[in-house]
C-alpha cells in the first residue's frame, strides 16, 4: 500500500507552505479593550462537518466585567447552520466562558463537540441549543499529556482525537461511542495529521515517525481491525511524505513530500499505477500554498476535481483554483473576513466560503470554479506570477445535500514505477 513513484517537473525549491498560525499579543503589548493580553487575538479554528451541513467555532462577545462597568470579551462556543437557504449562526454560551485553546467539532445532528483542558485531563461534551439557554451532555475525559480533534467523521455522528507518545500515538473514540471516550487504536511510532479515506469512517491516514526518528510517512489505519497499520506514501526511502487531503469519489489525493529534493505539493490517485506529479504551478514565488478542499462526485475523475487552496503572502491570505487536468492555478480574492482555509465544494463546482465581518454575522460568498482557459488578473499578478481571477463570485448561500454512502475502499498502492530523471540541486 504504497506510492514508490514521482513525476519530476522541476527540483527547484518552493518552502513548506502550512497554514499561517493565529496571531497572539506578546505580554508587552498592549491588548484590545476588554480582551486580557496576551489572549489570542484571531478567532480559533473554525471546523466545517464532513457533510457541510454544520461549522462551529469559538467566538468572542461582550460581557460585563467584575467589579466594573466596563464591557469584557469572553469565548463561547457558536454554532453555523450552512444547509439551508441562508446560513446563520447559533450562540451556545454556557456559565463560563471557554479557554480559546478549546476545540470544537460539529456533528451531523446539530450538536457540537467541544475539547477541555481541565488540569491533566481533557474534558469532552456536547452542546446543543435548548429554547434560550443551552444543553451540555458531559462525555467523559481522557488523561493524557497532548489530544487533538481528528477532522471531522465521514459518518457525521462520531469524533476521534488523536493523543502521540514518545512511542506510539492513541487514537480515541471521543463522541459516538457507547460508554464515552474510548481508545480504538494504537499505532507505533509518533502520528500527526488525519486524512479520511472513506466515506464510513473506518479508513484514516496519518503521518508517521517511527520511534528512533527517521523521515515522516503517511499510513492507513484500519478502525475497524483494532488499528491495523498498512503503508500508504513511499516516494523514496528517505523523503518525508505526508498525505494532506483524499477524495473518497476519484481517489484524488493531495500530498506533501521532499522526494524532488525540496518539500513540494503534489498529487496522485488511490490505486493508480502512474507517479506522483508535482505541478510547477503549485508553487508560486514567495508565498505558501495548502489545499483544504476538493470537489466530490467526480467518480473515477481525478484529473477533473477542483482543488481549493490557501494562498498565504506578504499580503494576507487569498484563494487559489486548480485541476489535475487544467495545470494552472487561478488565483482570486477571497471575500472579506473568510475563514482562511475553510470551505466546502458542490459535486457541480461552486466551492462556497464562510465569512464574517462588521457587516455580516454569518455569510457563505458562493464562487463556481473557473474555467481553465480563463485568464484575469488575481492577488499575485503584479508579483509576475500567472493566475485567474474570477468574477462571478457572488454572495449567498446554497444548500449542501449528503452524499450518497458508498462501499468502503481500502487503500492500495499508487504504483511501482522506479523514480525516473529526478533531479537534485548539488
């Protein structure tokens, strides 16, 4: 189960491109009223369910502050309906305001998970909104030094979090289970990541550093067989290859790996024979470039998905568009207060963008793909790189419907073929 291949297009170096972290106030400077400094400042991830028909997120309001009139800033949990004919968002505040180092999941029901740290534990509940106030369901805890919340389930009603050792990495049941938190699998070596690579929830890959050290590859993890480990990603022996995103319908997988010499973004298919490719277009000049979404329904059509992608610069942060097929990246503006990162495609191409700003609570900016022949302007233009702006971007909100549960497929190699003209700077 393992991809032993790469198409080289070029060696040169492009630099990691992970997301931007949240901006948090050093202790010397000074905070926003009401916000204690040092208090991060961006607003914490904000999680869309695998079906797109929930997002939450912790969110700051205004409280009155003790022992004086002056308003506060306090976290609480909020929830976004996305699948109806317009989105809105629910407050789910509770007594006490939340740590913004919290996490929360939303599931398939409406309900959202929420992640404590409570002393050397971490804390699990569902909130949900009951009239004016709001319900919590107390899950149980798990003692462990470091959790994080896995991506959201395919199945949309179980959460898993994923707790790395020195010498293997837990995977827990966190919600949907019958008694609790449960530890489901335990794999050896140190786990980062989290990809799912069906549409049951039983396949997950991650990535993974044997103990003793060694480069970063991506396994598949079956759920259902208590863990059983099988190899997903071997570019070549010593490359660090890590998987950053799957689409169940084509096979289309997303990939990170140094193989070409540098770390650079390429794509491959489940199952195939052919290399892994690494687009020159995926690597624009002085800026980083990660995929968060790709369009569903394709089936057996990986060259043809949309791919979205955050683009992050000097500038800020902006959108970029591209196909397997199209080999170019359109790069667009993204609309005001997106949630960097984050957004759902339609199986006929619209990707639909959740925003906030002093206008709108709670928006959904709707942009359908562009055509790969279109050429425009975009946020890197005037830098010399090439890219598309599209504008038919629009305002709105259009309703997401589930798709259909396939069989589960389980991972197998993505081809054999030797490396081939790889070329290495030095």
């Amino acid at each position: 189960m393992t991809a032993c291949a790469i198409e080289n297009e070029t060696a040169e170096a492009a630099g990691s491109a992970g997301d931007a972290g949240d901006a948090v106030l050093e202790d010397d400077e000074p905070g926003e009223p009401g916000v204690p400094t040092g208090a991060a400042l961006a607003p914490p991830t904000f999680t869309i369910a695998a079906d797109g028909s929930y997002a939450a997120r912790l969110a700051l309001r205004n409280v009155a502050a003790e022992a004086s009139d002056e308003a506060a800033q306090a976290w609480f949990v909020e929830r976004w309906t996305l699948d109806g004919h317009e989105p809105y968002a629910v407050p789910l505040p509770l007594d006490q305001p939340e740590e913004p180092d919290s996490q929360v999941l939303p599931l398939a029901d409406g309900r959202v998970l929420i992640r404590r740290r409570v002393a050397d534990r971490h804390a699990f509940s569902l909130l949900y909104p009951t009239g004016p106030g709001t319900g919590e369901l107390p899950l149980g805890t798990v003692g462990c030094a470091d959790l994080t919340l896995l991506p959201p389930s395919p199945d949309g009603a179980s959460a898993y979090a994923l707790s790395a050792g020195a010498h293997s990495t837990a995977v827990w049941l966190v919600a949907g289970g019958a008694f609790g938190p449960e530890q489901v699998a335990e794999v050896p070596g140190r786990c980062s990541g989290g990809v799912w690579l069906d549409r049951a929830g039983r396949m997950l890959a991650l990535d993974r550093e044997m103990p003793g050290g060694g480069p970063v590859k991506a396994v598949a993890v079956d759920l259902e067989r208590g863990g059983e480990v099988t190899p997903l990603l071997q570019i070549a022996p010593e490359s660090n290859d890590r998987l950053l995103l799957a689409d169940a319908d084509s096979g289309l997988l997303l990939i990170r790996s140094d193989a070409p010499g540098h770390d650079r973004l390429g794509w491959g298919v489940l199952g195939s024979c052919l290399p892994v490719r690494f687009p020159e277009c995926l690597r624009p000049a002085d800026v980083a470039v990660t995929p968060f979404a790709v369009q569903p329904g394709q089936m057996l059509m990986p060259e043809s998905c949309a791919v979205a992608l955050r683009i992050d610069g000097a500038a800020g942060s902006w959108l970029g568009v591209w196909r397997p097929a199209g080999r170019r990246l359109h790069q667009l503006a993204a609309p005001e207060g997106w949630q960097a990162g984050r957004g759902v495609w339609t199986r006929d191409g619209v990707l639909r963008l959740p925003y906030a700003n002093e206008n709108v609570v709670c928006g959904v900016a709707l942009l359908e793909a562009p055509v790969d022949g279109e050429r425009g302007t975009g946020p890197a233009a005037e830098a010399g790189a090439e890219c598309g702006m599209h504008a038919g971007a629009e305002s709105g909100m259009q309703p997401s419907a589930a798709a259909a549960p396939l069989p589960m497929c389980k991972p197998i190699p993505l081809g054999q073929a030797p490396l081939m003209g790889r070329m290495v700077p030095g």
